[in-house]
C-alpha cells in the first residue's frame, strides 16, 4: 500500500495505491462507527481490497512526507 501526499484532498482520505497492480483504488465502506477500531475498506479493478482501521486512515491522511 501506497499513498501520495503530491495530490489536494480536502477530505483527509488518502489515495491509497494497490500494492498489487499500482492503480489508485477506491473508497468502498467506511463502517459508521465512533469507534477508533471500525474499519474503511478500499477495492482496486484488479480485485485486491485492502482494509484499515480508522486510526490507521487518519495517520495516513495526518502523514504529509513523501516515503508513501
């Protein structure tokens, strides 16, 4: 997984990259919880789904070096 900082996004969701095939994948489900642990899913045309915690999305979309 990858995501980069290069791109405006007012939202604070990052672009995550598919670590298989290297297209940018989509936001799928962000489970309506409060919770730190409810998770967001993202799906790529290639069919890898990647899922994170809500922590997790929010140090990405915090992270602005250029290592993602």
């Amino acid at each position: 997984m990858a995501t980069s900082s290069l791109t405006q996004n007012p939202t604070r969701i990052p672009n995550i990259v598919c670590a298989l095939c290297g297209s940018r994948m989509r936001l799928v489900m962000m489970e309506t919880e409060d919770s730190q642990a409810s998770k967001v899913t993202f799906d790529c045309i290639c069919g890898h789904v990647y899922e994170l915690s809500r922590q997790a999305l929010g140090n990405l979309a915090q992270d602005s070096s250029d290592r993602w």
